[in-house]
C-alpha cells in the first residue's frame, strides 16, 4: 500500500527539478511512496526534463506525471490530492528538496496514523549550504486546538503546506481544498490545524527551501496589493464560517481570530491612504478590532496601531 504521496507543483523550475526528484527517488524509506508530479503549464523545459528524468529512472513505476494548462498552484496542489493513492500528502515545491530521510523518519508517526506531523524549514542557497534555520515549538502528540495554540504566535511558519505530512483524510471529509487566491496557504492551514485530532512537531530539518542568489525582489502591482487585502480578508470570512460549525475551547477561537486579524493589520500598512480607508470600514464592519488580545507587547502595539487608524478614518469620514 501507498503510505507517501509527495506532489511536486512545477512551474517553470527546469534549473531545480532534477535535485528536487533526486531528493524524493533517493529516500531511505521509498518502498511505499509515490511522487506526483503536476506540470502548470510550464513555458521552459521543465517538461522535458522531467520526461527523460522519469524514462531513465529505475523507479519510473512509482512516478506519475501530469501535465495540464496553467491554472496557478493552488488549483495545481488539488489536482495533485485528488491524483493521490496515499494515505499522507507530502508538498515539495519544484525549486525546493528535502533531506533524504524525511520519509523513514516520518514513518512511525504515520504508522500510528497521527494526522497531522510538523517538521521544519532551513533556507539554503543554491550549493546546500545553511542560510537560516526557521525555528518554532516542538511538541509530542496532541489535538489540534493544543497545537494551533502552540504554535500561532510562536512559529512563522504555520500556514507553510510544505512543512506538514498531512493525511489525506483531513482533506477529504472537511472537504478542505487550496482556494485560487492571494495566500492561499494562510487560508487553509490554520484551519486543517485546528480539525486534526492528533497533531505532532518534530525537531528535524527536512525541508530544503533555496534561496537563490540571483533573485531579486520586484515591485508588484499596487493592484495586486489591493487584491491581496481582497483575498484575506475573504480567507477572514471562511475561517469565521467554516470555525461555527466546530466545538472549540475559548481560547483556540480567539487565537485562530488574533492570527487571521494580525495579517490582515499587516497587509493594511502596504496600502495608500484612501485605500486604508476602505479596508479600515471592512475591518470596522466585522469587529476585527475586538480580536486583538493585548496578551504580550507586540499584539499591544497591534491593537494601538489598529485603534489609530479606525479613529483616524472615522475622523475623516
């Protein structure tokens, strides 16, 4: 039986994804894994690396490749879940790689069928070498409000999918999937957290993510700015509706709360002045303020930050 589905979202990444696969082929523990590999529409030779990688590879049976128009990779990581055979999703990006044990050392955790297993992040450059190691909470198995609360105001990298085993389950029977928006990820993530019954952290280091030397920060849009604020707070208005219908302690629905409201304050502060205005109604109009829980000195901040601007706005008006 299939134990790993990893799926490998691949967007123009013909310079990273042959060491991407080699990482995934070359597990200690590969006998019951599958990699998926889903092409969005890549416009360079991705494809026809991938081809010949899969033709030449003496694991070509444990290898499904797709291709498909470019949708965007939220669209790409569902396709991917719905082509899975295993009980656990594993998310690689194309440009990315893990350590070659992630597997075997995921394996009794998902011998024991605990839903959700956490490891972490280091960022490398382009020859391995350590850039930076993501810290966060390490804990032994607990449920998954025990866990939100962990880790929400401890660890940056909650909503990341690729630092999860996930079992597929979870997926399936919340009907969970990656909405085609502006951080996708912080949408979904925080909410499959909550649902697990049983949730771990480890200590390990798996997941590669390269930071290339070479790339340079762009300025985006400013439209594309106005529809990132757009898109979190719809990712606001789901967690609110779909958080009604589960039986959470007090303190795990104001944190999940607190979470979603300080990245909505952060994205407030790129916007121009007469579109904070805007938003600052839309905050106003859901009583995000009341969120903020002055529990330590940043979320104080927060919530002064947050009282000035809404006086500032009504000021205005």
């Amino acid at each position: 039986m299939t134990k790993v589905s990893v799926i490998v979202p691949v967007y123009n990444a013909e310079k990273y994804i042959e060491k991407c696969l080699d990482s995934i082929v070359h597990q200690t523990e590969n006998e019951k894994i599958e990699i998926i590999i889903v092409n969005d529409g890549s416009s360079d030779n991705s494809e026809k690396i991938i081809k010949k990688y899969i033709e030449n590879n003496l694991l070509k049976n444990k290898i499904k490749y797709f291709s498909k128009e470019n949708e965007g990779v939220a669209k790409t990581r569902n396709f991917g879940i719905k082509k899975a055979s295993g009980e656990y999703i594993l998310f690689v990006d194309a440009d990315d790689y893990i350590d070659e044990t992630t597997v075997e050392n995921l394996m009794p955790y998902m011998e024991e069928k605990i839903e959700l297993i956490k490891f972490k992040l280091q960022r490398v450059d382009e020859k391995g070498n350590i850039l930076e190691k993501v810290d966060g909470p390490i804990f032994d198995v607990i449920n998954g409000s025990q866990a939100f609360n962990e880790m929400y105001s401890k660890d940056i990298l909650i909503d990341s999918p690729c630092v999860y085993a996930i079992r597929k389950e979870l997926f399936i029977k919340n009907n969970f999937e990656f909405k085609e928006t502006y951080h996708e990820d912080f949408g979904l993530i925080p909410l499959i957290i909550i649902t697990a019954k049983t949730v771990v952290s480890m200590p390990n280091y798996f997941y590669q993510y390269v930071q290339a030397s070479n790339s340079i920060t762009r300025n985006e849009s400013y439209e594309k700015t106005k529809k990132k604020m757009e898109d979190v707070l719809k990712h606001y208005d789901h967690m609110i509706e779909t958080i009604k219908g589960m039986i959470l302690d007090k303190t795990t629905s104001e944190n999940i709360k607190i979470y979603y409201t300080n990245a909505i304050i952060l994205k407030l502060n790129e916007l121009k002045e007469k579109d904070k205005k805007i938003y600052i109604k839309e905050i106003k109009k859901r009583k995000m303020f009341a969120n903020i829980k002055a529990r330590n000195f940043k979320q104080l901040i927060k919530k002064i930050i947050l009282n000035i601007n809404v006086k500032l706005y009504l000021k205005m008006r």
